[in-house]
C-alpha cells in the first residue's frame, strides 16, 4: 500500500519514495524551551508522531530515524531566565523535562535522536565558515549574515518573491543588513548572555543555523522528510533551505510537511485574550489520550478550532471504548494486526479523521468472542497513539477526574451484595440506584459484581 505526502513545496500530494527504504529520515523543529508547552506546540508533536508510527510500521521500527530538535538558546530563553532571576541552564533543563512530561502524557514516542542546540555549537560554526568562504556570507562587527540576494531560489518554499516575503512577515531589519532579507548566521552575545568561542568574536547562533547543523550531522547533507508548523515556513524554513543548499550544493529535504494553525473557541491563541492553554493545565481535566484524539479528529492540515466541546467528545468515545475491554485482555496483541481500511486513510497524507470514521465502524463490529476483530480494532488504534492505556487505566482515571471515591463505590457494591444475599432487594435497589446517579453501571455476572462508567 503506497503512502503519499502532501508536500509544501509542489503544492500537491506526492507518492512517498525514499531515499532509502532502510533509512527513513525525518526532521522536525521541536520546542523553543523557555516555558509550558501549550496546545498548539502540543498539534506538530502528535501530527509528525502519528507519521513516525505509520513509517515505523511501514518499513520496519529500526528503518525510521525521526530527529526532533531542542532550542536551549533563544531570545527568549534569555528574556524569562531574567525575568525568573534564574540561571539560563536551570530553566531550560526544568523547561525540557516539562516538554517531555507533556509529550508522554498525549502518548508520543521518544524521537529517536533529540539534539540540543547548545550541544553543536561546532557543527554551526563550521557550517557559518563554508557559507563565507563560498561568498554566501558575510561578517559585519561580529555579527555573520546569510546574504539572501546571492541565493537565486530564495522563497522558493513559501513560492513568494523577497519584497512579499519580507512585507508579509515581522524581520528585523537591523543597519548592517545589505538587504533587509538577509538573516542572521550569529552574533555577538552581550556581557550577560551565553557566548561561545568563534573565529567573530564570542558570540552565539541564530536560530535558523541550528536546525541545519543538526539535521545535516544526523540525517545528512539531504534526506527524506522535513516537518514543522505551518507558521515555520517562513522564514525559518525557507532559510534553513537556503544555507544548506548554499553550504552543501545538495537538495535539502526531499518532502515538506506542515500542520495548519489552532485557534481556541474561534480566536486566536493569546495570553492578552485570555485562552492560552497548555498541556499541563489540561492534565487535572483530560487524559492525555482524549487530548490526542481531540487533535486527530481534523486533518493536520487543516486549521484545527480548539474546543471544549471536542475534548468532551473526545472522552465520550473513547470511554465507550475502553468500557468496552474492561473484562477483556488487550495488552498481548499483534502488533503487526492492522485494519486495511485505517491503514490506507493514514497512508493518504495521515487522513487521520477517515481513519477515525473507520475505526468506529471496526468497533461497532467487534463482539467479545471475535478475537480477531478485538486485535483489529486495538492494533489499529494503537497505530494512532489511541487505546495505548489499559482498560483498568482509564477507568481509575475517570475515578479520580469525577472526584469519585473509587473505596467508597466497592464498599457500596459489597454492602449491595451482602444486601441481596439477605434477600432485602429493595435497599439492595436504591444502592444500585445511588451508584446510577453517579453514572456507575453494575454488572452481576458468575457471582461477582464488576462496574464502569456510563459512555
């Protein structure tokens, strides 16, 4: 089954072909690392995730290298070290474990390398080297500049000349630029900022360096696919283009991939609108998995309107089916076991909300005799970062989220049971009952009593 790509760079939807089915690469920008992630970092992490387990599953888990990078120097990583009156290393490493905490928490797999920018100063300096030496860069009191009018494919992502790009987006257009496009390789670090050795004075990098340092020392000097949001195609990526082609004569990236924009209830995301949301304050009220499955109802190309209504649900389904298992061994299955149908909607450019539609039609088919549908169903949920808990998991977990005391419900089972040995069903009724309101359901079943939230 052949997997295609929507690539941003043909504008069209292109049959996937590696350049080695051994080695599949992919890069994606990660997280900037100077605070929560919120929900719209949240969306690339699960997108380019989901993409990871389809070529995981395609060509085999030791054939897919997914490179996700971390910037741990930033003007703003400075900005809030300040601002915190703390060391710039405290606040990224602190930053970094929350990263990883929320990234485990919607269910996505460790990169399989995850470079830190600060980590490869090296490969950046010799890179910004080759760039001058080849007379695409220039140096001017410290600070080293790409010089964009020398790359005549620059805007060839974005497929907008330079004056529209430059009018079309906020660049900073500093004095000893020699065109206002052009951007900034490294610069000087002032008295109270990180700086590094370098053959322009102590200074440190720009942003854009850093992903192509770490992509070409991982992945090469060309590989198979780039991924990001879509807000990064310009200027970060159209730049990342134009230094490693410049730098290394080569093609960049033969696939570019990009999710579209979230807004909240309609708006746009902002702390000054009052709806800047971020995975950890989630966390009290949403499993991760309902966040995930918030995310995947809409195709990642598509602006996804971040509602509660959706994560609501999101809960609703997916406790219908984890009810469904609870008495039901899932955790030894075949992983290889996938539906043909949700395959296929995710080798269509991730179609993710088809491939959910077909799952809710695998589950109307499943009975709890039919192993075989059992493994379908869960292997192909799996495939989507989805029913990766245990049935047990969840349903502990709605417990606690609607501050039910899962004591006090057993301890009202027994007290119905012992109730109904003693032949007064009708206090045993009003138990049942009291637990009803709760939205308990009972079940007695070979003498034992088992229960579940209502879907």
């Amino acid at each position: 089954m052949t997997l295609f790509l929507y690539d941003t760079f043909s504008k069209s939807k292109r049959e996937f072909r590696p350049i080695d089915p051994k080695n599949i690469r992919m890069y994606v920008c990660g997280p900037t690392v100077y605070d929560y992630a919120h929900v719209g970092n949240a969306r690339p992490v699960i997108v380019f995730d989901t993409l990871f387990r389809i070529m995981r599953h395609s060509y085999g888990v030791d054939h897919v290298t997914y490179v996700r990078n971390i910037t741990d120097i930033d003007d703003k990583i400075i900005e809030a070290a300040n601002s915190n009156k703390e060391d710039i290393s405290s606040l990224t490493s602190r930053t970094i474990q929350y990263f990883h905490e929320d990234a485990s928490y919607i269910g996505a797999l460790v990169p399989t390398i995850e470079p830190k920018a600060t980590d490869h100063i090296k490969e950046m300096v010799e890179m910004i080297e080759t760039l001058i030496v080849k007379g695409f860069a220039y140096e001017v009191d410290g600070n080293v500049l790409f010089s964009s009018s020398k790359y005549d494919q620059y805007g060839k992502l974005s497929g907008k000349n330079i004056d529209e790009l430059i009018a079309g987006a906020r660049v900073d257009i500093e004095d000893f630029k020699k065109e206002a496009s052009d951007f900034i390789l490294w610069k000087p670090s002032k008295d109270n900022e990180p700086g590094w050795e370098s053959p322009w004075g102590k200074g440190r990098p720009g942003w854009h360096i850093e992903c192509s340092a770490m992509s070409k020392k991982y992945l090469g000097d060309t590989f198979d696919i780039h991924g990001g949001g879509q807000d990064l195609i310009f200027p970060h990526h159209e730049n990342e283009i134009a230094q490693s082609e410049c730098c290394h004569e080569k093609k960049f990236a033969n696939y570019w991939l990009h999710n579209g924009f979230l807004t909240v209830e309609g708006n746009k995301m902002a702390k000054s609108n009052g709806n800047f949301i971020t995975v950890n304050e989630l966390k009290d009220r949403y499993h991760g998995e309902v966040i995930r499955l918030a995310m995947l109802m809409t195709h990642y190309r598509q602006p996804l309107n971040w509602t509660e209504n959706s994560l609501l649900e999101s809960k609703k389904i997916l406790n219908k089916w984890f009810s469904f298992f609870l008495d039901i061994e899932i955790s030894k299955v075949d992983e290889d076991f996938v539906d043909e149908s949700i395959l296929s909607a995710l080798k269509d450019d991730i179609n993710t909300p088809k491939a959910i539609s077909e799952l809710h039609q695998l589950f109307k088919n499943c009975t709890k005799e039919d192993v075989l549908s059992i493994k379908k169903f869960i292997n192909s949920a799996r495939l989507l970062g989805l029913m990766l808990s245990s049935p047990k998991e969840w349903m502990e977990w709605n417990v606690r989220e609607n501050n039910l005391d899962e004591i006090k419900i057993n301890e009202l089972i027994e007290k119905r049971n012992l109730l109904r040995d003693q032949g007064n069903y009708s206090d045993a009724d009003k138990i049942r009952d009291q637990l009803d309101e709760l939205e308990i359901i009972l079940e007695d079943k070979d003498g034992k009593t088992t229960w579940k939230q209502k879907n």
